[in-house]
C-alpha cells in the first residue's frame, strides 16, 4: 500500500469546505488519521466548591504500581484547567456508551459558577479522598493529584496535565469476569474525530449532527510460542 505524507500544519492557500469553521483545522492531523480517542468525563470544583465537568478525549493512564499516572490536555481558557491549576485536584470518570449523550453535553461552555454535573444530566457523588466528585453513572473513577503540568505551545494556552493516581472505583460489574464480559459490560466510548466541530460541539459530517462512537471489535490473542 502506497504511503501518503500529512502535512503537520495545515497548507496555505488551500480550500477546505467540508470545514464549516476555520478553528476546526487546528486539529488538521487527528481528522485525517483515524484513530478512536476513549472518552472521559475530568471532573474539579471551583473555588466555591461547585461541580465542573468537561468531556476530554486526550487523556492517558500509565506507569505501575505504585506510581501511577493519568495525562490529559487542556485548554487553559477551560473551566477544568483553570481549577486543576488551583486546587492542584481532579477526578477522571470513564463513562459507558449508554451515557454518551450525557457526557457529551459537558462539553457546552456553560457560564462560570454552573453545576456542570447537574446540568448535563449526571448525579455527582462524593470521591474517596479528594474534594472533585465522582460521577455516579459512569462506570471507574480515578481520583488524581496533580504531580506536574507544562505549557506545550508559545501562547501559552495549552497545559499538559499530569496527576498521581491516589484512589480508584468502579462498578462491581465491570470488576469482575474474564476479560471479554468486562470489556462489554464497560461500553468504553471511543470517539472518532474526523468531523467533530469544536465550535459548537456537535458532529459536522452527517446531517443531523451527532457524535460518532466507535465499538471495540472482535477480541484476539496473540501466542508467546514459537
């Protein structure tokens, strides 16, 4: 098969008009090369402790025990980034695809001081140990400390976050089993990214407009023999 190079930037003095907004080119690769990001709800509160939500599918689980991590990235005009940087605290829900719709809708860049939870449909719950809370139907939570965050862009706009994984929960049925009846009592979401709109949240390419999943397909094993 005959590789293609992607430009990095998006070039100059091109049309694009299955962009319906210039701001959607900034994610120019990722609509390009398909690949399914999992969906997460970061919830923070604010200084006046109440709930923020925001749906982000660039975040990360990695490292082993006991040291580990979850990355996500955000925008420092965001609500969650503004918070983290503050109470230094964060909760990743990982929601299944049954609550898609709901999880979708923190994303809408509701005024400051709204009870995101609430007003997207969700039911937050008390965390283990830091103040940020859970959210009651998604199906694992990881409650985070933030160990570091870096300025990934000249404007300084951008903040790639990095949080300490102290507490983790979820859902009994999603705990126990081999690993395929995990897998599909889970529903993890996997966003496709190809035509999502940034300015109003919505999916551009079909013509009612809605979020486009991604299911996890067959399940197969590789052999360590040789």
């Amino acid at each position: 098969m005959e590789k293609v190079d992607v430009p990095i930037d998006v070039p100059e003095g091109v049309s694009f008009p299955e962009y319906r907004d210039k701001h959607q080119l900034r994610r120019w690769i990722w609509r390009h090369v398909q690949i399914p990001y999992p969906m997460y709800v970061i919830t923070t509160i604010d200084e006046n402790g109440i709930p923020n939500a925001e749906v982000n599918t660039w975040g990360l689980p990695f490292g082993f025990a006991p040291d580990q991590m979850f990355i996500f990235v955000c925008g420092k005009a965001h609500h969650t980034a503004q918070n983290v940087l503050r109470s230094g605290e964060f909760v990743v829900n990982v929601p299944g695809s049954s609550i898609g719709r709901e999880a979708e809708k923190t994303a809408i860049p509701y005024p400051k001081g709204t009870d995101e939870i609430k007003e997207s449909g969700l039911t937050a719950i008390p965390s283990r140990i830091v103040k940020p809370p859970r959210i009651k139907e998604c199906k694992a939570h990881f409650e985070c400390k933030l160990e570091w965050y870096k300025y990934i862009d000249k404007e300084g706009k951008v903040i790639v976050f990095c949080g300490r994984i102290i507490a983790v929960s979820a859902d009994k049925d999603v705990l126990i089993g081999d690993i395929e009846s995990k897998i599909e009592r889970m529903k993890t979401i996997y966003v496709m990214p190809w035509n999502i709109d940034t300015i109003i949240m919505k999916l551009t390419g079909k013509e009612k407009g809605t979020t486009a999943y991604a299911d996890i397909g067959k399940i197969r094993y590789t052999s360590r023999e040789k």
